[in-house]
C-alpha cells in the first residue's frame, strides 16, 4: 500500500489540536454562538481538504492494541494529526503509544463514539469519512442556523436528533446533558419547536393508530396473549374495556378502538414523561429498556425521544416549586398518576445537526442518519420562524400578502453571520 502524506501546517494542526480559544465547555452545542464557532471549523477543514484530505485508516488498523508497531499505526497517526486530535509533534514514531491512545479516545468522544482508545468498527467508518463529506455536513450546519427560527430563551432544552443527545441550558450554560434515544431512520423523529408545559408521573400510553397497525396487530396475530402481557387494554366508546378475544385480528386493518398501556414500570414510556404539545404528537420520555443507552448508535424509537436520567431533567424543569427529584421519587412510587404543570413552559426544539463546533472548541460530527444533508434535505429539516398571526381589523380592507417562494440554500460556505432570527411565539 502507498501512503499518501498529506502536508499542513504545523501552525494549522496546533490550531485545530487545541481548539478554539478563549471556548468554554459548557457553551451549548446549540445556540447563539454556533454559527460562529462552527463556520472556523468551516475554514479549518476547507484548509485541510485543499492540502489533499486525510490518507485513508486501512481495515488491519482495527486489530491494533497499545504498544502495537509498524505502518498501520503511522498512517492512523498522521490522519489523528490532521483532524487535530494528535499533537504534531506525536507525529514522528510508529508506536501506539499514550499519545496515541489519547487521541484516539478525542477522536471517538468528537465522534459520538465509546472512548476506548482502540479502533473499532464504528471509529474506523468515522475515521474514513472524507474530508469532502465533512465540509458538507459543516456547511449544512450553517445553511440551517441562517434560517434558524428558534429563540434562544434563557432556559431552554434542546434534542440534536443525529447526536441522539440533549441538553438543558440555563443563561447560555449548559446544566444538563442527557443521552438520548430518537427515531429509526423509517420512523424518524422530526425537526420541530415546542414548549414544555408539564411533566406527568406514571404516566398511561396510547398507542398511536400508526403503532398499532404497524406492530400491535402483527403480535396479536402471532400471539394472542401480547396485550395482556403487556399490561394494555383495548378501549372502545367511552372508554368502555374491550375484550382483545372478541376482535378478529386476521382480518383487522383499521383498529375501531384504543390500545392503551397501563402505568407501571413496564410501561413503554417509562415511569415519567414529559410533555411539549405539538402536532407532530412526540414527546420526551423515560424508558423500562435503560440498556439502549450503553449503545453508540441510538436510533431505536418510533419518533418520540426516549431520555437517560429524565427524571433529573423532570426536576430540573420544576426547580422553584416543591418537585424537587427526592420528592418526583416519592410520588412515582405511589404508582398513581400525576400531572405536574410547569409554573412557565419551557421551549424546546429538536434540531438536526451533524456537524458543528462545540463550546469546548472540538469539532463534533454525527451520521447523517436520515439522510437530509442535500439542499432538499435542509430545507425540511431546519426549524422556521412561526408567523404571527395579524390582528382582525374589521374596518380595513386586508391587504394582499405577496407570496414568498421557497429557498433552498446552495451547500456552499457562509461568508457571513446573519441577522437575529425573528422571535418564536408560544405553542398551542
């Protein structure tokens, strides 16, 4: 194998090593300072696609171990040194040393990925990424914040659906961040803006119609027990208790009842949930399968955002009232439900970014696992300013409003930060 060096400068690598300066860590991946930290990692990666890109980690790197030797571990180490996650003077050498190790493990936390300092499956698939993918996914970065129609409100909560990941920020400081579980890529969680207004203990689940077509009836078909096991009833008018023998599930296509799940820990929501009404019916929740967050790749619900640690994020959004989190325990043990109102909604938006630059300057990157990074695809994933509604004016006549066509951004570099985005209004 020939392995193409690709030159930078030293005075460029150091840059992107230490990231940027004066960044402060518990800055929020998104926020009113994104723009501008993400267009340096614009800039940055432009200069190393124009010195020729990163040479290629090939597969055998993956069976390398600390103390390994030999040219598989040079090639690994001048691709960290160009991304930045390896000091350029580490460079000499083909030893996988400390150093290298430590940047392995910078690489795969930039990455989403497990910090285990050894090249596995998913890092090497990151680590051969192209330079040219990466440029995108930054630049489909901006051409979302430039239209970005969220208010940064002084506390906020924000879902980054290809980082599977939340964050709870207060005066511009993150105070919280949870990992996440968001939707399959055919049953994606959707690019949305809403306010939290409750958080309801033991929550019941009804079943979306859309659930209940696509995996209810298949169980019952295949198991006659499934609804009983599940601890779920079938409601018809007035609520009145359906008995899940008497319907013919061969033949059923268009359930004529409510599939409802009882509270309790089994319960597909978890014990808590919280509420954020909006037409996309998705909501933040806690989970009975808690081992789906050791995972790296978290994509496993039907759109709503499933949360590790919700409950701490429950009592971060009640703080000022007498929910504090032992006394959120205490009630959830009664097994009984109970909706807990928010003194003031708190926004919330679940956004799409795959690449950007975070408060501590690394420059994180995440799969772009439904695919929307085109033209297209930004277009319906970026969140817009709601319009006003006008006020009624009986006594003149309205005006024509000119319509407004459709943009969509080129996937090309911003030269510039644009303008504040119009203020969002409340939901609902």
């Amino acid at each position: 194998m020939v392995v193409r060096f690709v030159k930078i400068s030293v005075a460029a690598a150091f840059a992107l090593f230490l990231g940027a300066a004066g960044a402060r860590a518990e800055q929020p991946s998104y926020g009113p300072n994104t723009y501008d930290r993400t267009l340096e990692a614009l800039i940055a990666h432009e200069d190393i696609a124009n010195r020729g890109g990163w040479p290629k980690v090939p597969g055998s790197a993956s069976s390398l171990k600390p103390d390994a030797q030999g040219p598989d571990v040079t090639i690994l180490k001048q691709r960290l040194m160009l991304s930045g996650d390896l000091a350029p003077d580490a460079l000499p050498g083909d030893v996988y040393d400390a150093a290298v190790v430590a940047a392995v493990k910078r690489f795969q936390l930039r990455h989403g990925l497990s910090d285990l300092g050894t090249v596995g499956r998913l890092t090497l698939k990151a680590m051969n990424v192209p330079v040219e993918v990466r440029l995108n996914q930054l630049t489909a970065t901006l051409e979302r914040l430039k239209s970005n129609g969220f208010t940064f409100a002084g506390r906020y909560v924000v879902v980054n659906i290809p980082g599977a990941s939340v964050e709870a920020v207060e005066n511009g400081v993150v105070q919280r961040r949870h990992l996440a579980v968001v939707g399959r890529p055919d049953r994606p969680s959707p690019v949305l803006q809403a306010n939290i207004t409750s958080v309801n203990l033991n929550p019941y689940w009804t079943v979306p119609t859309s659930i209940v077509k696509a995996d209810i009836i298949p169980h019952m078909r295949q198991d006659p027990g499934f609804i009983a096991k599940s601890n779920m009833k079938l409601l018809g008018a007035e609520n009145k208790e359906i008995d899940p023998a008497s319907v013919n599930w061969a033949s059923l296509k268009s359930p004529y009842f409510t599939v409802r799940q009882e509270p309790g820990p089994t319960n597909s929501l978890g014990q808590l949930k919280i509420d954020m009404p909006n037409s996309e019916a998705v909501y933040m929740h806690d989970t009975p399968k808690k081992t789906l967050f050791r995972n790296d790749v978290r994509f496993n619900s039907s759109g709503c955002a499933r949360i590790e640690g919700v409950r701490d994020l429950a009592a971060w959004l009640l703080e000022g009232t007498e929910w504090t989190q032992p006394a959120i325990e205490a009630e959830i043990a009664k097994n009984e439900r109970k909706n807990i109102p928010l003194k003031k909604s708190v926004p919330v938006a679940w956004v799409y970014l795959t690449g950007w630059q975070s408060g501590d300057g690394l420059v994180q990157f995440r799969e772009d696992i439904y695919g929307l990074d085109t033209p297209q695809g930004i277009a319906t994933s970026t969140i817009v300013a709601r319009k006003h509604k006008p006020k009624a004016q009986p006594l003149i006549a309205p005006q024509k409003l000119e319509a407004r066509p459709a943009v969509v951004a080129p996937l090309k570099p911003v030269a510039a930060k644009p303008a504040p985005a119009t203020t969002a209004t409340a939901v609902n």
